[in-house]
C-alpha cells in the first residue's frame, strides 16, 4: 500500500464518521463536511490505487 491509499483511506473513515454524527445531532454543516472528507478520501485512495497498478505493470514490463 502506498501512502495516497493509506491517506484515503483514513479520510474515508474519519468522513463516514463525521457524516454518521452530523446526521446523529441533525447538523447538516458537518454532514457536509463529512461526505466531502468522504469523497475526497475515495478519490484519493483511486488515485493510490492506480498508481500502484501503474507500478506492477511498469515492473512486469521490464
């Protein structure tokens, strides 16, 4: 795993968790902010993701 996945993973986490709470005390700002740190996270663990297959298929190559 490289660092864009950990990273994004992690704000995937701590965004799902502050979406649940926002929800919990029917506050919409940090519902917002939450999925935002959620969608954020997702594209970032994408970008981690394609990159380490980027790297196993250079590596395959040569």
């Amino acid at each position: 795993m490289n660092r864009d996945q950990v990273k994004g993973r992690i704000n995937e986490v701590i965004g799902n968790v502050k979406e649940a709470a926002g929800k919990i005390t029917d506050n919409k700002n940090l519902e917002i902010k939450g999925k935002t740190q959620k969608n954020i996270g997702k594209g970032q663990a994408d970008f981690g993701d394609l990159n380490n297959n980027l790297n196993k298929w250079r590596l395959k190559r040569t």
